[in-house]
C-alpha cells in the first residue's frame, strides 16, 4: 500500500509542478510586453524588471494554485482510470477512499502554500513592487536624457522637440512641445531657450523655458443664436484659440504615468498583514460598507486556503469516470464548476460588503458548498469506483423527459 501511495503521491507532485508552471506562464504572458517596453522604451534596468517580476508571483499563486489542484487531481485519476491502474488497485485491496490518501497530501501541502501567501506573500509582493516601483521612478530619472533635433514622445500626453542643444547639454535652444494632457485643450509651446532640471530626491522633471509663447487651442463651443445675434434660432461653433507671451514657464513631467498608472501605487485591503487588518477594522463603525470591505479580507484569509483542499478531493472522482462520460468529461465540468464557484464567490462578496448577508456566511457557504458537492462525488466513486458525469448532468431533468415520454 505504502508503494501505491508513493506512486499516487509522486503523479500528483509532478502534475500538480507541471499545471502550475503553465498557468502561471500564462498569466506572466499579457505582461510581457509591459516589461518589454520598461527595457527598451524607458531605459530600465533589466534587474529591476526581474525584481518587480518576481514580486508578482504570490499574486499569480494565488490564482492558478487552486486551478493547477484541481486539474492535477483530474489528470492523474483520469489516467490511472483510462490505463485500468486504478481497477488494479483496487482488485489488490487498495479501495478507493485508501486512494484518496495521497490527494489528501498534496491537499494539504497546497492549502498550507495558499495561506502562506496568504498571510505573508501578499504583504511582501505589495512592499516589494511599491519599492520596486520608487527605484524605476528613480532610475528613469537618472537616465532620462534629450537629443536634438528628434521628437519625443516618451511622457503621455506630451511630446517635444529640441532644434539645438549647447555642448555643456543643459541649456538648449528652439523648443517646441505639444501638450494634450488636459482634456478638450491643446497647448502648443515655442521658446527661444530651455534647461532641464532633474530631482535627485524624488521622480520629477521640469523642463524651464524662457522667452516664448503659448498656443492653446480648445474644442469648438457651441454659441447660441442670442449671444450671437443671430434671428434664424441655428447654433453656431466657434473655437477657442488663445496665445499667450512669457518670459520664464515651468513645464512638469509626471514620470510616474510612464512607468505605470498611479492607482497601481495604491494599496489594497488584500495586501494588508493580519494584524493591520484588524487595526483598520477598529478605525470604522460596525455595518458599514468599508468595515464590511475590511471583515471580508480577514474571514478570507482563513477561507481561502481551504479551497486548494476541498479542490484536490474534487478532482478525484471527477477523474475516475466511465465511458459514458467520455475522458474529458470530468475536465470540462470542473472548468464550469470553477466558473461557477468564482462567480457565487463575487456575488456573495458584494453582498456581504453591502450588509445583505452576514460577511461568515459570504466567505464560508462557496467553500461548504463546494465540499459537500466534493463529499457527494467521493462517495459515489467509492461505491461504484466510476462517476457517470454525463449522468450525473442529465438526472435533474430526466422527470420532465420521462413525463414526454
């Protein structure tokens, strides 16, 4: 029996490796090109992007580690059920439930990982990429530099050009920006002269023209026939242009814009530690929605490991199916029952946050139900040692196609 286990407890390890790499890959996919463009576009060090790629990890565990449970579970029994291992098994004594043994294992090891990350990775992944953040900041400062007689156009929402820049580089001659940060105005920037001037304690550039004008230019304004005179009741356009002379004019450039977006700076109540969990839900009164916000991240991170559990003991009879449900069967309903489970997870969340459901009952009833599903299947299996899937799906309206009939 210990050798079954062993062999049992190795497939899962080494499905459960494999799907997790995978899914993870996947997630990192639609962030390539975000680091990709941090190296080559803006100038930042590929070690700094490794660190704030690193720092991303307890956050992308947390997301495939209960799929990669789950579909790991699915795989191996699937296969032990398709190569007859499993009627093996159990025809040398080893009964289903005794099978179960090592899914229980890779259970628990995973629900361990999850509130590990849980408790300690989601705090250090924000600390991490705050910092990480502050030293793009910082190096794209120290590196931000202009050549002449090229546009740039590496801030957004500005874009200038430098005919000619002086040998010592700090002063520079016949400038041009086009600034459309501001929403329904364009401004146009000519000035004979300029300096750039970088912050070395924080992540902030100027660039200080002198002698100059300023062009703005706003979206047409829709005028009246009474202001305008007008006695055939039409509506006339008229456009906003103004110009404007100075002899010294600031011009800020927010680096932190091309490096990400600011509410990425913000801090979650998911990242906070147990402790400053329960601190901030001393600051606010009792049935509120921001106390019930800050109730429902304590309750889940206690709830959420526990799924990686209740996933691996699921994924066990739905892989030990019969012809009829064909070898996918099992797959294809934990895919829809994940869907499901996430979907009744959010519902049940923002009803909670809004006082309609105890905050217990929102975090816990996904998980008992899920169990009690999970309970269902491991029961049937161990009885018939096969789970008709496509049975199982089609017996809450076999009553109407028997009433047809």
């Amino acid at each position: 029996m210990k050798t079954l286990h062993r062999y049992i407890l190795g497939e899962l390890v080494s499905y459960l490796l494999i799907t997790l790499f995978f899914l993870t890959f996947i997630l990192l996919l639609h962030k390539m090109l975000q680091f990709t463009d941090l190296v080559v576009n803006r100038g930042i060090p590929l070690s700094i992007v490794a660190q704030f790629l690193f720092a991303a990890l307890p956050v992308l565990l947390l997301v495939t580690l209960p799929m990669s449970t789950l579909i790991s579970s699915i795989m191996v029994f699937s296969r032990l059920s398709s190569d007859s291992e499993s009627l093996a098994m159990t025809a040398s004594g080893m009964t289903f439930y005794s099978q179960l043994i090592p899914v229980g294992v890779v259970g628990i090891a995973t629900a361990l990982l999850s509130g590990f990350l849980m408790m300690f990775g989601l705090p250090w992944s924000q600390d991490t990429t705050l910092e990480v953040r502050r030293q793009m900041l910082h190096s794209r400062v120290a590196t931000f530099d202009l050549q002449e007689q090229v546009f740039h156009d590496g801030f957004d929402g500005i874009m200038f050009y430098v005919r000619e820049i002086e040998p010592s580089g700090k002063a520079m001659k016949g400038i041009m920006v086009s600034d459309t940060r501001e929403a329904g105005k364009n401004r146009v920037i000519f000035a004979d002269r300029g300096m750039l001037i970088k912050s070395a304690t924080s992540a902030k550039v100027w660039l200080r023209l002198t002698r100059g004008t300023v062009h703005t230019i706003s979206e047409p304004e829709q005028v009246s026939s009474r202001k305008t005179g007008a006695h055939d009741g039409s509506s006339r356009s008229r456009n906003n242009y103004q110009i404007a002379r100075f002899g010294n004019y600031d011009l800020n450039f927010d680096l932190t814009k091309t490096i990400g977006k600011t509410k990425a700076l913000r801090r979650s109540l998911r990242s906070y530690p147990l402790h400053e969990l329960r601190n901030k839900l001393m600051e606010h009164e009792p049935g509120t929605s921001r106390y019930n916000a800050i109730l429902v991240e304590l309750y889940k991170k206690f709830a959420v490991p526990f799924t990686c559990l209740i996933l691996a003991f699921l994924g066990a009879p739905l892989g030990v199916q019969n012809r009829r449900s064909g070898r996918h069967g099992g797959f294809a309903l934990s895919l829809g029952v994940l869907i499901l489970y996430y979907l009744f997870v959010t519902f049940a969340e923002g009803m909670a946050e809004n006082g309609q459901i105890g905050v217990a009952v929102a975090v816990w009833s996904p998980n008992v139900l899920l169990a009690l599903l999970a309970g269902y299947l491991v029961r049937t299996a161990g009885l018939r040692n096969t789970i008709d899937i496509r049975g199982l799906f089609l017996k809450p309206f076999s009553p109407f196609g028997r009433s047809k009939s």
